[in-house]
C-alpha cells in the first residue's frame, strides 16, 4: 500500500468513532497494545526522544532501500501514536516518506497531541523518523537481517 | 484554627459565576479545572480591569504630566498598597513588583547572593523546592564556590526539621523554601524554619507561589526577608508577581537590571540609582497587569482567606479520602497540613496516560514532574498525577474526578 491509502484507512478507523474523544484516546491505547516489541538492541539512550512528558525511543533500519522502523514508550498513548506513524511509514520508500504530507493526523482531529512539542514528542517522532531517513543511523546489516 | 469543626461560609457555586471560563464545555463535558496549582483562572473584577485600563486610560506610568499617565501610575500605585496590606509589609517601598516568584529568586539571587554570599558560605533549600528556587541558587554557589545544603523530607512529604537543624552552621547565610510544595501540597513550618534561621544569623527567602492564594501571609509576623508571590496563581494576570524585601536589605542590594525608571542621574561616567522601591524596578512593567492584579487581591480579601482556606481543605479531605480508596491508587505527599494539592500514582500506569485520559474527559489536571526533579528522584518516582483546588471548585467536580478515574484506570492497566 502507498503511504496515502494507509492514511486513508487511518482516515477512515478513526471517522468511525465519530470524533468522540474518549473513544479515539481509547482507540489510540489499544494501537498502543499492539505495537510490536522494540529489539532491546535498539532501545537505547542513543534513540531516545526526549519529550517533557514521556520517553520514546525510535529507531530506523533500511533494507532493499524501504525504510522499517521499531519504537517504543514509556506511556501507551505515545506507543499508540508512534504505532500510527509505523503503520504508515513501514517499508516505504525514503523519498516517499520525506515528501509525504500527514494529512491523517488533522483529519482525524489528532492536532491535540502535535500542539504543543512539548507535550508527548509526537512532532518530534516525526521529525526523528525523517531525520533518519535523511542521516540514518548505522545498524549492522547482521542486526537488520536478524530483524526483518 | 481548628479545621476540622470550622466550617466555610463560602459557596462555591455562587463563587464560579464569577469565573466565565469555567462555563464551557471540554471535549462534550463541562470543563473540571483542577490545575490551579500551576494557574488560577481569572474573575470578572480582575478580566474587567484589564479591559478598562486598555479602554480608557492606558499610558506609561511614573514619567508623564497628563491626565492619562497621572491615572495609570495612580492605578498602579494602588496596587502596591494592596500587596503591602495583602501580606502586611511594614511599608510600600518593600514592594517590588515583578513577573512572579521565579523573576523574585532570581533577582534576590543576583542581587543579594552574588553581593553577599562568598566563598566557603552555605545556602539551603529544601527537597521539596520547584526549579525555580534550586537553579538560581546553583548558580550563586558556583559563582561564589559556596556550598548549597537540601533539608531531607520524611517519607509523608514533611520537612525534617532536625535534619534542618543539623545542616545550619555559622557559614549558613541564606535558606530559600517554598510555603507550600507545589508538587504534594505539604504547607512547611516556615515559621519555625524562619526562627531558626534568623537566630543562627542567616537571611531566609519564602517562596509563596503555592500560597498566596491559599494561606494568610504575614511577613511580619513571620519575620522572613523575602517573600515571592505570583498573581497569576491568585486569580490575577501573569506575568506580574511581588517580591516582598526587608528594607534594610533591599537598601544594601544593588540594581538587579539597569534602564529606565531605576536610575536617579545618569551621565556617560556614572549612575546614580532610584530610591526603593524602583531601584529595582528597571523599564516599563507589565501596567495593566498590575493595575488588575489588585482586583485579584481584593477577591481573596472579600471572600475571606479563612473562609478559602476551609473550603479548599474540605474539598482536599474528601478528595483524598474517595482518590486514596481507588484501586492501584497511591497517594504521594501525606503531610498532616497541605494546601489543596492531591498527589498521587496508578500501578502500572504513566502519570501522562491519566492525565490525557481525563482531558478526554473534559478535567484538567497536571501530569509530569511538577517541576521537581529533584523531589521526583529522592521518592522514586518518574511524575504524579496532580489535582489541586482552588475556591471555585466543587465536591461534585471531586466526583468527576473520581468517576474518571474509575473508568479509565482498567482501560489503561496493562
């Protein structure tokens, strides 16, 4: 799938909660639950992101030349959030992931949690996954392999 | 005053109708704020003589001859009388106004400490203490290689006042502490802590963020130095706040910044300084702000600081009794004397989870470190989440409080 059907089928999970809050945090903590485990070998201080509120450590890995990327968090809203942005970011293509528009999160009214930088580091999970595809950090192809 | 038999004549229903904010709805629910620990929201007095002072008779204050500037500094004077009466200072040129209790430490910091305190002295705060009364004593004590000292805190949240005896020495020349924690509430024996302070020759600072709102504040009988107030966490505007300086000090102290209004004569070679209290008072303020910080004042003043005071610690007692009983729930701070400040912490659940959870839910509280480092790390603890009352609130806003957290703990417990 491109990256903008997936966020079209993120559109559409979340339009079906009719944008009652409570329901899409709830939504948000179960996409939190069901976010694969971070090797430990990536869970690193080196990939932390630093937020005021909660940690979430991202790490990016590139095979073939599609981008895959592990995260994890001290908060489950946080893993639900980066959990969205895997979903969408997963195995594409580097160019396509930096020249993509985000336009799920304003449909789906998650422009609360990209407010404030401050407030759960989703910005800067953004950032952090297009930084690394810009300048990604070394892993050892055997890591990778191991991995994927 | 025994708080267990007084009763608050206050009612808090009528008191929010004072508050316009605080009639609108948060995501479909009618808004519950219980974050007046880091603001207070506004009344109409306070919002109405912002809107006046801009509508009718803005200027800068002090310098002018005309009618407008004659008002505007008249406005502003007056609120230097009602911050004096407010926490009865012997005189208004012991009343500096600032941008709040942070701007308040550091300028004593800088002023007083980097004047005063020398190589091989001592400063002590208190493990309770908020950044902004640790960092600006940092900075003291690596300038002048003094040695900074934190009093230990028993396990309820309440400062060991042996432990603080232990630390004063004959080096000791300034304790910094807070009245009340901004994290668990604790109100600290300052009071005690100033006695003892004073009578082994050191200069005490009081930071009353937490308590300008909350506790009657008397800096004479208290007998502190400094005492830092905050407007904007007792129902007036921020950025505005008050350092309270005893005038021999303040007189000792040079300028914190240089500009206009501090300046007595100015010429290429030298300056020559105001007198107190805008010696210390450099540039044009915040006016209007501090024009309606005194309608702030008056608020608490009518409605009674006692009568505030039993109605917070009613709401604090029934809070902590229905949150205490909560399953997984924690409390954090169990001081037998607390401001309105419920602390506490889920099994197995970051402290922010809960807190967007009952944004969700249309209540506000805070979530985090509280600006606390510090403390956080001597309980072993990542943050809190923090709840804390203001005159306004209402036990049936406590139930929501509580009604929210039963739903969504088992939704976030792994």
């Amino acid at each position: 799938m491109t990256i903008d059907q997936i966020q079209d089928e993120i559109v559409d999970e979340f339009a079906a909660l009719n944008g009652d809050v409570e329901q899409i945090m709830c939504h948000i903590v179960g996409l939190g639950r069901s976010l694969p485990a971070m090797p430990a070998i990536y869970k690193v201080d080196h990939n932390l992101i630093r937020g005021c509120h909660s940690k979430v450590w991202l790490a990016a890995a590139e095979r073939t030349n599609l981008m895959h990327f592990f995260a994890d968090s001290d908060t489950i809203i946080s893993k639900g959030l980066v959990c969205l942005l895997l979903r969408v970011f997963n195995g594409q293509d580097r160019n396509d992931i930096l020249n993509t528009d985000l336009y799920f999160i304003k449909r789906n009214h998650l422009g609360r949690f990209v407010g404030t930088k401050r407030s759960n580091g989703f910005y800067a999970m953004i950032d952090q996954i297009k930084y690394s595809v810009i300048d990604r950090p070394g892993a050892s192809p055997e890591v990778i392999t191991s991995i994927l | 005053m025994n708080v267990i038999d007084a009763v608050s004549t206050l009612n808090a229903e009528l008191v929010r109708t004072e508050f316009p904010l605080l009639d609108q709805k948060i995501n479909g629910r009618p808004l519950v704020y219980l974050d007046n620990a880091a603001t207070t929201q506004k009344p109409r007095p306070v919002i109405n003589a912002l809107a006046d002072y801009y509508l009718t008779y803005n200027a800068n204050i002090h310098r002018g001859v005309h009618t407008l500037a004659e008002k505007a500094t008249a406005a502003f004077e007056e609120t230097r009388e009602t911050a004096r009466a407010f926490i009865n200072a012997a005189s208004v040129e012991e009343i500096i106004f600032v941008r709040g209790v942070t701007e308040a430490i550091n300028l004593v910091a800088s002023s007083y400490g980097l004047t005063f305190i020398e190589e091989g002295d001592e400063i002590i705060i208190s493990a309770l203490e908020h950044h902004s009364n640790i960092v600006p004593w940092q900075w003291v004590c690596k300038k002048r290689k003094a040695k900074l000292k934190i009093i230990p805190i028993h396990e309820s949240g309440e400062i060991d006042i042996e432990g603080f005896c232990s630390l004063l020495t004959s080096r000791t020349k300034l304790v910094a502490i807070g009245h009340a924690s901004n994290s668990l509430g604790t109100i600290n024996p300052v009071k005690e802590i100033i006695r003892l302070a004073r009578a082994s020759g050191a200069v005490v600072l009081i930071d009353g963020a937490q308590s300008g709102a909350h506790v009657d504040i008397d800096v004479k009988d208290l007998d502190c130095d400094f005492y830092c107030l905050s407007a904007h966490k007792m129902y007036g505007p921020t950025g505005v706040g008050i350092l309270y300086g005893r005038r021999k000090l303040l007189d000792q102290m040079p300028p914190y910044q240089g500009g206009g209004e501090m300046i007595m004569e100015v010429t290429y070679e030298h300056t020559t300084y105001n007198d107190l209290p805008y010696k210390f008072e450099a540039g044009t303020p915040g006016i209007a702000d501090v024009v309606a910080f005194r309608f702030a004042m008056e608020f608490i003043l009518q409605l009674g600081r006692e009568n505030i005071f039993l109605h917070e610690q009613d709401l604090l007692r029934y809070a902590t009794a229905k949150v205490g009983e909560l399953p997984f729930v924690t409390l954090i701070g169990t001081a037998s004397e607390k401001v309105g400040v419920l602390s506490f912490i889920v099994d197995d659940i970051h402290p922010f989870d809960i807190g967007q959870m009952l944004d969700a839910r249309g209540i506000a509280v805070r979530t985090g470190h509280h600006c606390t480092q510090p403390l956080m790390k001597t309980l072993g603890i990542n943050g809190t989440v923090r709840a804390s009352f203001a005159v306004y609130n209402t036990k049936s806003e406590v139930d929501e409080l509580v009604d929210g957290l039963r739903r969504i703990i088992p939704i976030l417990r792994p």
